[in-house]
C-alpha cells in the first residue's frame, strides 16, 4: 500500500474488509475471538499461526488503525495504547531498565515531565531535562547509560522547536535511540522518522481523532523496537479500546485536510495579532517573527495549528482577552475542530513555582490559542473584545 500518496493512505491504509464487503471500516467490538478446533487453538496461542486471540493483544479494529498511522508516519510498524500517556509509559518499560539514563527537552507536556521525573526516577531511570533548543546542552547531556533522547516538536505553549535531524545526530553518536512526540504537528506536517528519529509518539486524543472524541496514543517505529512495546503491551495491559481506535482511524481520513485548514487560520490570525496594539509578542513557527522560522519551513510543512501571544499587563489583562470570548472554549485541552484558549500560568503551568514559570518563559501575561475549524473572522472578534478592554 506505501506506494501510494499521503492522502491516498490516509483513506484507505489498513482497510480489511469481512465477508460482508463493507465499504466504510467495520467496527470488532470484540474482547476475544473463537477457534476453528483445538489445534488452532493451541496455533493462535504458541504464535506458530498469526491471528487475533485475544483483545488486549490484537483487534482488526486496532490492527486497521495501527496499519494506517504507520504509513501516515512512514514507518515499519505502529503500536496503539490506550493514550498518548500510555504510548510513552509502555515506550519506557519496554526499551529501558533500571540504570539508564534518560535526555528529555524541558516543556515537555505536564505530565510526561512527571512521568520522567517522579514516576521513572522510582525505577532507577534518570532524565536529565535540557533546553529544547541548546544543541550542546544535549550533547553535554549525555552519560554512558543514556539510552534515549526524548523531545516534543514544537513545544507547548511557547511553540520552539527542536531541530530533529541535530538531535538524533547527536542521540545516535551516543548510542541512543530517538523518540519524538509528534502531538501538535501530526504526520500531516511533520514525519519525524524522515529527519533520524526512531520512534514518533503521538496522544491520539489530540489531533488524530481531532475532535475531542476518545482517548488513544501510539508509537511507530522500526518492527525491531515496536515488537518490543507490544510484548509489554500484551502484558501490562494499556490496550486501546476498539471504539477508541475506530473513531481514531476514521479521524486519520480527514486529517490533512484538517490540519491545513487550522494551520492556516492560525497563521491568519497569528499575522493579525502581530498588529494588535495590546500584544506584545506572538509565538507561532509560521511567522517570519519566530526565531526558528527557517527550521519550521525545513522541519514542517507549516506552522501547526497552536499559536500563544502576550499581551500587555499581566494576569488580569489576560484573563479579560479569555473571559470575553464566546466562541472559543476555555480549556486547557487542544486538537479539536472547536478553537480553545488557555492561560498557561495559572492553568497547565499553574502548579510549578513561580520561579520555575519565568525560568520557563511562560509570563503571566500569555495566552495560548489551539486554532480550530471556525470562521477566522470569528475568531479575531472574540480576542478583539477583549484586547479593546486592556
Ligand atoms: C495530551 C498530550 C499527551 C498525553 O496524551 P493523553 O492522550 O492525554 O494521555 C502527550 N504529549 C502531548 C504533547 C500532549 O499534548
């Protein structure tokens, strides 16, 4: 099937049609399956014949969805997990063991940070967190027992990128692997494999099913290291529900078209907030303005659909910019056909210091925008009303 383009695939990879010939994907909601006889039976257990046993390990639903992402992606292979959450836990427990050593960027989504830093740690592996965008601190970073990079592309809510191909370099000399979350850029803008990496990790949840629907997560990789995260996976258990993963596929039909359409709101509005007297920065990788712009244009095929501003004051003008919108919803979540926005200080970044905020450039003064599927027009009216009142 991977001789085909992007858009082609992204309808019809991982299609497997049952003795019905339904055109649309068919929907297993299944936890186990039945055995012709004893023999096959034992087969299906032993592994000496290939075949659906049991849900926690494989489902045609999940089988469908993992086959697409995969050629979305590019890769070999693709594990499906319950959550974004679980790809990365599952990742970890599969290819680490205690005494290796973990090279992570810093903003990291909240709660892989935790999970790196309080989770891990308890089993005896060690992150050492480095600026997103300081390619020494990487290098520098690095130990013997360091076994994998770990970054996310751009970084939320400040939008800096790391610069793939330099850090898989820089993973690779030192005998680790690479593993992206490509949460924010998805396949349709970004396929990190391309650039070096080894594995892409993405929180389904997000842009994948892209309308706030369910929970999922996945890895793609190399067969030779996503066999490795499905044996823990069929173990431990943090399996994708086939509703979850049938919403999912489906979602991967329509998400290039989505993506450029929410980038290129963003990048609309993200122009038109430049010019607003009360705003004094905009981060947004499609801008000319972003100091990586031409990483972005290297790297991704826009500038994503996540765009943050700081407006002149500090908490209580920000809150009038998120307390004057009637259209976009306020909420910390992102990915969604419906355009979100959130005061990261007081919200996603609200439980860290004060002094770890400012180390981390988040201001109380900024917004961060998750541009949806709504009229751009709309969209600058809401900020509008609120900006007026600064
Ligand atoms: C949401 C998110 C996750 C976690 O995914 P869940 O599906 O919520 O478990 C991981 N990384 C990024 C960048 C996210 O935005």
């Amino acid at each position: 099937m991977n001789e085909f383009e992007f858009d082609t695939l992204a309808v019809r990879a991982g299609t497997d049609r049952s003795q019905f010939n339904e055109h649309s994907e068919a929907l297993y909601l299944t936890s186990s399956f039945v055995f012709e006889n004893a023999a096959q039976a034992a087969a299906r257990f032993s592994g000496a014949e290939e075949g659906n046993v049991y849900a926690r390990f494989t489902n045609p639903t999940v089988t469908a969805m993992q086959t697409r992402l995969a050629a979305l992606e590019g890769a070999e292979a693709c594990i499906a997990t319950a959550s974004g959450m679980s790809a990365i836990l599952s990742t970890v427990m599969a290819l680490m063991k205690a005494g290796d050593h973990v090279v992570a960027s810093r903003g990291l989504f909240g709660s892989t940070q935790q999970l790196f830093s309080n989770v891990m740690s308890k089993f005896g592996i060690e992150t050492t967190f480095v600026p997103a965008t300081d390619l020494a601190a990487y290098r520098s970073a690095v130990r013997p027992e360091t076994r994998l990079f770990f970054v996310e592309t751009p970084s939320n809510p400040l939008t800096e990128l790391v610069d793939i191909a330099a850090v898989a370099e820089i993973a690779h000399e030192a005998g680790a692997l690479l593993a992206v979350d490509n949460c924010f850029c998805t396949p349709a803008l970004q396929r990190p494999l391309e650039f070096g990496a080894d594995l892409v990790i993405h929180s389904a949840t997000k842009y994948l099913d892209g309308q706030g629907r369910v929970l999922g997560g996945a890895v793609a990789g190399p067969k030779s290291l996503t066999e490795e995260i499905f044996r823990f996976l069929r173990t431990a258990g943090p399996s994708i529900s086939p509703f979850n993963a049938w919403i999912i596929l489906k979602g991967l039909e329509t998400l290039r078209v989505r993506m450029e359409a929410q980038s290129s709101a963003a990048l609309q509005l993200g122009s038109w907030l430049e010019q607003q007297a009360r705003v004094s920065r905009v981060f947004y990788p499609g801008l000319p303005s972003h100091p990586q712009y031409e990483l972005a244009l290297r790297q991704q095929r826009s500038g994503a659909a996540i765009v943050s501003f700081e407006v002149d004051g500090g908490r209580a003008e920000a809150w009038k910019v998120v307390d004057n919108c009637k259209v976009m919803s306020i909420t910390a979540n992102l990915g969604d056909t419906k355009t979100t926005i959130t005061h990261p200080a007081s919200t996603t970044h609200g439980r860290i210091s004060a002094e770890a905020r400012a180390e981390a450039g988040i201001k109380e003064g900024l917004l961060r925008i998750a541009v949806g599927l709504e009229s751009v027009e709309d969209l600058k009216a809401d900020l509008a009303r609120g900006l007026a009142l600064i």
